[in-house]
C-alpha cells in the first residue's frame, strides 16, 4: 500500500502541497464539485498534473520568454551565492 504521507523535501513540492490542499478543502466543502475519489487518488492526479505541466514546456517557455515578469532580482543573491 503506498505511504499515506507524501515527502514534501524541496520547494518545487510546495506546488503540490498547495494544489492538493485546495482540492481538500473544496472537496470537504462542497463535495458535489468534486469527483468521487479518495484524498490518495487526488494528490496522486495533482503530482501527475504538475510533472506533467513541467515536463512539457508550458511553465518553463512562459517564464523564459519574459523572465523579468516572473524573477525579482535581488542585488544580494550573488554575495550569498559566492559565500
């Protein structure tokens, strides 16, 4: 059976966390808007959803074609990189 805890040990999990934790929301509150599946079965379709939209291009062309819109440049990142 698989674990009923997901292991969320980088940022780029923190999509799904937030994703899933809106579907339950929703799903406890109005149950009639969402499909019939077990909490499993919706945390498995969001982490297929988000590998999906990654692996294809459709957030990654985006960001790259205007990069400014999305990344904030920060004049201390270079100093807490070379450190």
């Amino acid at each position: 059976t698989p674990p009923e805890y997901a292991n969320i040990d980088t940022a780029f999990l923190l999509v799904d966390v937030c994703l899933y934790c809106q579907l339950v929301d929703l799903m406890d509150r109005k149950p009639d808007l969402v499909p019939a599946k077990s909490y499993a079965q919706i945390y498995a379709d969001v982490r297929r959803g988000v590998d999906l939209c990654h692996c294809d291009g459709v957030i990654k062309d985006v960001v790259m074609a205007d990069p400014a819109s999305y990344i904030d440049e920060d004049p201390k990142l270079a100093a807490l990189l070379i450190r």
